[in-house]
C-alpha cells in the first residue's frame, strides 16, 4: 500500500526575477524510512 | 541431477530391504511424490533467489544513485489479465480465518520475522489477535509514535519508506511515479478536486477527461461555493505566495498500516475511487502505467494552515481495502454490481456548510486491511 500527500506550502517570489523559491523545506530523503509523527518537512518562519 | 541420483539409490536400498518381486511398481510410485516435491521446492527456492538478486541490484543501484526508468515488461501486462480484486478478497477471506490460541504467537511471530515488524511495539499480547488480519491492523502502544510538536512542520502520516517527493510544477501538474513516467495529480484525486492551480483547465490529461463530462459543471460551481463560503481559503488569492507539494511513501507488508493527520486538518470531501488492484513495490512502480491511478484508492482532501491538503490511500493487492475512522460505515473492494466498471468515483462531502471534520495531527484518520 501507498500514500501519496498533496499539499499547498508557501514559496517566496523573487521581486528581481519573479522567480519562487520554496518555503518549505523536505527533511527526508528518497529512501528514508519514516515513522508515523516524523518530520517530513518545514515551512520556515 | 545428483540429487534425483541419490532419491533413486535410496529407492533401490530401500526396494532390496524390502525384497520380494512386485515392489518395483509401488517404489515407482514412492518415487513420483517425493520428486515433484523437490522439483517444486527447487523451483521456488530458484524464485526467491532470483526475488532476493533483483532486491539486491535495486538497494545497490539506489545507493550509488543510479535511478531505474519505468519499463513494462511481460509480467506487468500478465498482471493485467489477473483477477486481482477477486484475488485481493480471497486473502481477505484467509487471513481473517481464527487461528488457534496456541498457534497464534508462532503464526505472528514467523510473519515478524519475514517482514521485520517490532512485535514489542504491539498494543495487545499477541495471543489476543484472533486472524492474521486482526494481527495486521494492530494497534501500537500509547507513546510508540510521538508526534512532532512544531506546528510549522509536516509530520509522516504512515510508517514507511519516501519513495519520491517534490513541488508540483508547470501546467501539467504531474506527479514522477518513477523516471521516464509520470501521472497527472488530477487523475490521482479527481477531475472535481479543489486543488489550487495556475489553469484548472489545461491541467487535465487523457485520462482525466472521461471525468470531465458536461454533467460536472454545476456540481463544480456549486463545489466552488461551498469551499469559498467559509473564507478560509481563497486559491487564486493566494496562488502568488503557495506552491504544491507532494510526498509518496511506501508501506511494506510488516509496517505499521494505520494512518494519521500529518498536521491540523480538516476533512471536507472523502472520494472513494473503486479500481484494480495492482500490487504497489518497487517493481511495479517501474513497469505498470498509472499504478496509483489505476488502483483502489480513498482520497481525503481539506485544509490544513498552510491551505490545501489531501492525502490519497493507495491499496494494493494484498491490502485492498481501507478503512476510515470517521467513515467506519464505508466499504472499499467489494465486488462490482456493474459490468461496466465507472471511472466516476464516488464522493462524499462532510458537513455541507463547509466546517468539515477536524483532527488534529497525530490524530488517526485511516487503516488498511487485508484483502
């Protein structure tokens, strides 16, 4: 069985270039064993 | 061949011992039995060794960071041709047979053993799972899965392994199901999901355009009236600041299968999709089209902090149905009434004013069964 998350972040707009780069930062890797409550990633401050 | 050589010298000890004509004929017969069973003990000793070699090339190839690429081969479009549902169900039927209390912890602990399931983590003793199903729903232990306190982070709503990860990019909003071959993010939650996106319109691919029936329209509009009411989230206003995600993650037959909120959240539409049942590791996500597409799935959609959120329940062949916690009463793989399978999916939308069921995170929200 598989779970697949879909979800909305914030991501920040570069006023030079309109360009965006994440907010959101994964904490895994592909790979990575994960456990129900671990951090799969952040929205920064 | 020398081990057949040395079956036949035993039978000739043995037909000597014996002495006495007419036991050629019932030695012929010993033979036959014993025969197959080595041939059929050979064959699947060779299976699993080659099971074992191909495992092992994937775990080598991922360490140093070579990527297979999606490639159908003979065996995927066997697959197709397989009754998997049925078969899928058939499981079911087995391992919710009750197992004698004395056989029980053996029978648990061999499944342990093959799977690698932490048994101590097991909220009941294990005399107290009546079928092998009972055992494979099992509930942990208060404290076993401490939940993340930061409310700015996403937490894992499964333990498993992250199989791909990523932002959602471009008009085609495609998810990689493995390099070489991907699947549009509408095709896994729906031609009607609420997903915010730059033009709903040129998003949706081949496969999602028998959903698109004219039929949808004002089911649509009234959709989109009933997710803006509540003033809680506003796509379009806030396209400029959000991007979309995603995370795909692999349970194996010994992982815990319940799954939790990975964050604040609240439900507002559930849509069961009623679809085959392919098996879901690493093999065939690299040579069956569609996989999470195609597949029995349960997709929850909501909101959480940061907007929208949903998370779709993939079953497989060994674990075809899923169970909601706020929806005990719905039923995933059951057999089909009709004989023309519907792509439709079947949705339901909790509490039409908008308000939606909360949960908190860590809070569980799904479990899945075998068969």
């Amino acid at each position: 069985s598989t779970v697949v998350l879909v979800f909305q972040a914030p991501v920040s707009l570069s006023p030079e270039n309109g360009e965006s780069s994440s907010d959101f930062k994964f904490s895994v890797q592909r790979g990575d064993r994960v456990r129900v409550g671990e951090a799969l990633g952040r929205c920064q401050d | 061949t020398s081990l057949l050589k040395k079956l036949q010298k035993t039978t000739q000890v043995r037909a000597s011992l014996n002495g006495g004509s007419g036991s050629s004929k019932g030695n012929g017969d010993w033979f036959l039995l014993p025969g197959a069973t080595v041939a059929t003990l050979l064959m699947l000793g060779a299976l699993h060794a080659r099971r074992m070699y191909e495992d092992m090339k994937v775990v080598e190839a991922h360490e140093k960071g070579t990527e297979f690429e999606f490639q159908p081969d003979v065996k995927s479009t066997f697959l197709r041709l397989l009754p998997l549902r049925s078969i899928s169900r058939c499981w079911g039927v087995l391992t919710s047979v009750e197992i004698p209390v004395s056989l029980r912890s053996h029978v648990y602990g061999a499944w342990a053993r093959a799977f690698h399931s932490n048994l101590e983590e097991a909220a009941l003793p294990l005399d107290e799972y009546a079928s092998l199903r009972d055992f494979f729903v099992r509930t942990l232990k208060e404290g076993s899965r401490p939940i993340d306190p930061n409310p700015q982070c996403l937490v894992s709503p499964v333990d498993g392994t992250v199989l791909r990860f990523g932002e959602i990019k471009g008009a085609g909003a495609m998810i990689e199901q493995v390099k070489g071959f991907s699947y549009s993010v509408f095709s896994l939650l729906g031609a009607t999901s609420f997903l915010p996106t730059l033009a709903k319109g040129d998003m949706h691919d081949e496969s999602s355009e028998a959903e698109n029936a004219s039929g949808e329209k004002s089911r649509k509009s009234w959709w989109s009236i009933s997710f803006a009411s509540p003033k809680v989230w506003n796509p379009y206003s806030a396209r400029p600041t959000k991007g979309l995600f995603y995370c795909v993650i692999y349970l194996k037959p010994g992982d815990y299968h319940r799954i939790h909120a990975p964050a604040d959240w609240n439900i507002l539409v559930r849509r069961h999709f009623s679809g085959r049942l392919y098996p879901v590791n690493e093999r065939a996500t690299r040579t069956i089209r569609n996989l999470y597409v195609e597949n029995e799935r349960v997709v929850l959609e909501g909101l959480w902090h940061e907007g929208f959120m949903a998370l779709a329940a993939v079953g497989a062949t060994n674990i075809g149905s899923i169970e909601l916690s706020m929806e005990p009463e719905l039923r995933t793989n059951q057999a089909k009434k009709k004989l023309l399978h519907s792509e439709r999916p079947e949705e339901r939308l909790y509490e039409p004013d908008g308000v939606g069921r909360t949960l908190k995170k860590g809070d569980e929200v799904a479990a899945f069964n075998m068969g």
